[in-house]
C-alpha cells in the first residue's frame, strides 16, 4: 500500500509540478498533507508508525542525499572565498537559534532546562529543499543562494552533537560521552573526503575510464560507499554526505556534472517518499494531543527564533535588507530535525513523546508556510519577471492612442499642424 500510495501521489505531483513552479501550491506540502488523508489514524491505508523502521529509514536517506547533493554546488574554493556570511549564520546564527528556542519551550511550552535544550538543538538545523525555489533560482543573487546552501549543508553535522549532549542530560547519564562525539565527527569527515578523493583519482588514471552510460552511477556508488562506510564505522552520515559532495565539487567537476541532473532525481525522489511516510504520522487526533501553548511554541519558533538570531548575526555584514530579510525568514525545519526527533522519542526520557510533538508539529508548519513561499520570495528578486499574457494584451490597449477622427483630418487626409 505504501509503494501503491507513493506512485500515485507521485504522477499527481508530476502532473501539477509545472503550476506548482509558478504559484504558492508546492509539491513537499502535496505529500505531507497525502500522507496525513492516507495515515493510520486518518483514512488507515498507511499502516505507519513513529516506531516503524521505514519511517526513520527514510528520513536518513533523504537527509543523507540532499546533503550529498548540496554539497556538490559548494566546491572548497567556493567555501573559502565565500565562507564570511555563512560563517556568521553557523557561528552566531545556529547557536543564537538554539538558545531562543530552548527559552522558548522553557517559558511558553513548560519543559524542563534539559528538554529545552534539547528541543532547540533538534530544531536548529535548517533544510533548503523547501526553499528550492529561492536557491535554485538564478536571478537570486548568489551569495543568498550560496549562504543557504552552505548554511543548511554544515548545521545538520554541526547539530547532531549538541542533540546527543542534551540527550544525555536529559537521561541524566553522568557521562556525556564527547570523545566519543568528537571521534563521530572526525571519522565522517575523513570518510566524506577519502572516498570521493580516491575514486575521482582511480578515474584519472590510464587503466580505469567511465563510460557514458556509467558515468552518472559513478556519482551513485560514492555516495552508496560513504554511507555504507559511515554506518560501518559509526561515523557522521550527514557531514560526510556534505564533504563528499563538496569534494566532488572540488577535484571532479566533469564528475559533478555527470551525476548532476540524475543526483537530483534521485533525492528528490526520497525526499517526497519521506514526506509521505512522515505526514502519515500526523493525524487531528495527534495534533489535538498538543497544549495551546505547544502551538504558540510551534508559531513563535519559526517566526521569532531564527529571525531575531540572524537579525543579530548579521549586524554590520552589509548584506542588503532584502536578501538578509530572506535568510531570515527561509530557516525552514526539515529532514534533520525529523531524524532527531525520532532519535528522541526513542530515547525514553520522560519527556520524549512531549518533546516528538512540538517537533513534528514545528515541522508541519515549517513545510506548509516556507515551502509555499519560496517562489513568492523568489519572484521579488526577478526585477524582469514575465506577466501574464492577459495583463500585456491588456496593457496595450490602455497604452496604444486612438487613431485621429475624421473631423480632425483635412479633406486630403493629412493631419493638422
């Protein structure tokens, strides 16, 4: 049933992806409300749950994907001549973020210290897919396009050990086990690096040639290797994803362009997947379950908490007001956030299903509001934005003169000085 719901879905997004490019309605938002109408506590065509090994199966390919994905627009040069307004989004942005969201679930939701905390840093991180309007759309200017995707591409690896540490505490474990992070980290660095790095070289090489048929699985079977090694080792999926893709960036470009397009497909694809499996854990009964200051929770840390971190991050960055006002607002909540949410309920704190629902449901707002703007936002950076062919046909009567009336004609037909 879920293959079967996938496909449908699916050919109805294809269908109306040409009018969801152009207007507010949005593919992401499509599955996350098919899976809720097909969930178990809905319809039951879906016989999903938040314990199911689907559901987080899916998020961490998706996650996993996106990143390696993203990371391939970012090569390290492109890091190193542009790292001053990202730097200031990770460096001040993510942890300011984190601390006016923990305050919030503190003052406005009722958690304890440890499980605000918590809750900031599972809704720290920050996902472009439901802003692919803004980023891939040219007439923005880059270096927005560019703070997003580096933004968005870090924080999910730079989160994790801040989710893990309040974890812990809020368990009240005594070791908090930051060696252990640390090596986390470190191992999905070198395996993001090692991997693409060697094979990019083999390729080089005078015995070994792609094909073009293969060349696009060339890009497929790094990224399978990583991840395969990452889980092997236990090392850190998402960073490597990242360093992975922005190796490739880096040392492979013919690489890059190879698996572009099909690299694409393909996470979009587990992208949409996810969002149905993840709508089917949402359910009236589900959001019913949730206080009204949990909504007020839910509304103030999409509207207040990212926004009021970067105004403060981008003090005197000489971003321009209107781009600034865009990273501002486009901080959407996204597959990371899912991913550590059910690394929460998991847990079996006190707090986990408490802590699952504020997520889950900043989540839903997150993707209905931001991915339903994008094109707008988008839309207000193209000074030469085509108008509908109605408005031009109309523009032209109202502009074009009448011809002259007989009266003002002399009888040889010329006109009046």
């Amino acid at each position: 049933m879920l293959l079967l719901s996938f496909a449908a879905v699916l050919l109805l997004a294809v269908l109306l992806s040409a009018l969801a490019h152009r207007t507010i309605l949005s593919t992401a938002a499509l599955f996350l409300v098919a899976g809720f109408l097909l969930g178990p506590e809905t319809t039951g065509v879906l016989d999903v749950g938040a314990d199911s090994s689907i559901v987080n199966t899916l998020a961490e390919l998706a996650l996993f994907a996106v990143l390696f994905t993203d990371g391939m627009r970012v090569g390290w040069q492109d890091l190193r001549s542009a790292w001053r307004l990202p730097g200031r989004a990770l460096g001040w942005g993510l942890p300011l973020t984190l601390v006016i969201t923990a305050l919030l679930a503190h003052y406005v939701a009722g958690l304890g210290w440890a499980e605000s905390l918590l809750i900031g840093a599972v809704l720290a991180p920050t996902d472009p897919v439901f802003a692919a309007a803004l980023v891939g759309n040219e007439k923005v200017p880059y270096r927005l396009r560019h703070l997003l995707n580096v933004e968005s591409g870090v924080n999910d690896g730079l989160a994790l050990p801040f989710v893990i540490l309040f974890l812990a505490i809020a368990t009240g474990s005594g070791d908090l086990h930051l060696d252990e992070l640390a090596t986390e980290l470190a191992v999905g660095l070198v395996i993001g690096v090692a991997v693409p790095a060697a094979a990019i070289a083999l390729e080089r090489t005078r015995w070994f040639a792609a094909s073009a048929l293969y060349a696009p699985l060339n890009g497929v079977a790094i990224g399978l290797l990583v991840l395969a090694l990452g889980q092997a080792t236990h090392g850190n999926l998402f960073l490597a994803a990242f360093a992975a893709g922005s190796t490739i960036a880096t040392f492979g470009p013919r690489q890059r362009a190879a698996f572009e397009h099909f690299g694409e497909t393909v996470s979009e694809l587990l992208k949409l997947a996810a969002l149905l499996v993840f709508g089917a854990l949402i359910s009236i009964e589900f959001l019913g379950e949730i206080s009204w200051p949990g909504w007020v929770f839910a509304v103030l840390a999409i509207f207040v908490a990212r926004p009021v971190a970067l105004a403060i991050a981008f003090l005197r960055s000489g971003l321009a007001p209107r781009e600034q006002a865009a990273a501002m607002w486009f901080g959407p909540k996204g597959f990371a956030s899912v991913v550590y949410g059910l690394i929460v309920l998991k847990s079996g704190i006190d707090a986990a299903d408490e802590v699952f629902h504020l997520v889950a449901l900043t989540i839903v707002l997150s993707i209905l509001l931001h991915s339903s703007t994008d094109v707008v936002i988008a839309n207000a950076f193209d000074d030469e934005r085509d108008t509908p062919a109605w408005h031009e046909r109309f523009r032209r009567t109202r502009t074009t003169p009448d011809p002259p009336t007989p009266e003002a004609t002399h009888p040889d037909g010329g006109h009046p000085s």
